[in-house]
C-alpha cells in the first residue's frame, strides 16, 4: 500500500508531464516482474519496488538547476530529492538509504552491486530502448553488456525479436 503512496505522489510531482509519470510506471511494472520472476527476497523487493518509482526523481531539480536531465546530473540530484519523498511517507531508514544508492547510480552500468541495483538497470533499460527507439544495434548491445538476469533477458528479446532472432 505504502507503494501506491508513493506512485501518487511522483505523479503529482511530475503533474502535467504524463510522459515521465508514463516512463517511471513502465519501469516499474518490469522491475515488479523481474525482481518477482527472480524470486529476490521480500526485502530486496520491497527496495526495488521503491526504488523503480523514483528512480528518475532527479530530473525535474537538474532541469531546474542544470537546464538539462543528462544522467549524471540525475545521479547528482536525484537522492535527495528521493530522501525527502520517501521520509514523508514514512519508510524505514534502511530502504531510503538503499533506494538513494540506487538513485545515485541507476544510469552507472559498471560494478552493480546488488540484485536489485541489476533489475532497475534492466527495466530502465527495457523502456528506454522503447521509448527512445533505438537500433538493433542499441539492442543487442544492452542484451550483451547489460542484461543478466534470466528473466530481463528474456523480456528484452521477446520485445524486440525483430532485432534477436536467430541468436
């Protein structure tokens, strides 16, 4: 239920712009999925879950600051702002310490350290490839250097068979 707070509250700090509530809810859902398909302990869930609705908090405080929303900007300023959302609300100090790690590094694809770091990397991963429409080339890339898990994997080449098929 706590969850669902905090879904409410991203879509109205990013009231107006459907497509960043769009992107952070499609994250969501796969890295739900892929942690559950995974069979990652409750905890480890229960922060990524968390984790996958803020994960691009920093966004809107980089424009604000940056007057762009490049990655590292995000990295800069995202925890924080995850910080005080997830205080608000009232979760644990472990989770938010977590979930502001995550946030810190969701857009560094090297030295993961952690099931749940990888299945955010992942379903961010899956959207922005949509949603970005990249090239066959971006795709088998990802699938190469990024993907991991089982399940992600599997996700991403049945998403984009066109680009995988025969491998």
């Amino acid at each position: 239920m706590k969850h669902n707070e905090l879904i409410m509250k991203m879509t109205e700090y990013y009231e107006g712009q459907p497509h960043r509530i769009q992107h952070f809810m499609k994250v969501y859902g796969y890295a739900k999925m892929i942690g559950e398909m995974e069979g990652i302990s409750k905890g480890e869930q229960d922060i990524l879950e968390a984790a996958s609705i803020v994960h691009d908090i920093g966004i809107k405080p980089s424009e604000q600051k940056y007057g762009d929303c490049i990655g590292r900007h995000q990295e800069e300023e995202g925890p924080k702002a995850a910080e005080e959302m997830l205080k608000g609300l009232g979760y644990d100090e472990e989770l938010i310490e977590r979930v502001c790690y995550l946030v810190g590094h969701h857009h560094t694809y090297k030295n993961i350290d952690g099931i749940d770091y990888q299945i955010l990397v992942e379903a961010d991963f899956l959207v922005n490839l949509y949603e970005n429409e990249n090239e066959e080339s971006a795709v088998k890339t990802a699938l190469d250097r990024i993907f991991k898990t089982k399940s992600g994997e599997k996700i991403c080449r049945l998403m984009f068979a066109q680009f995988v098929q025969g491998e």
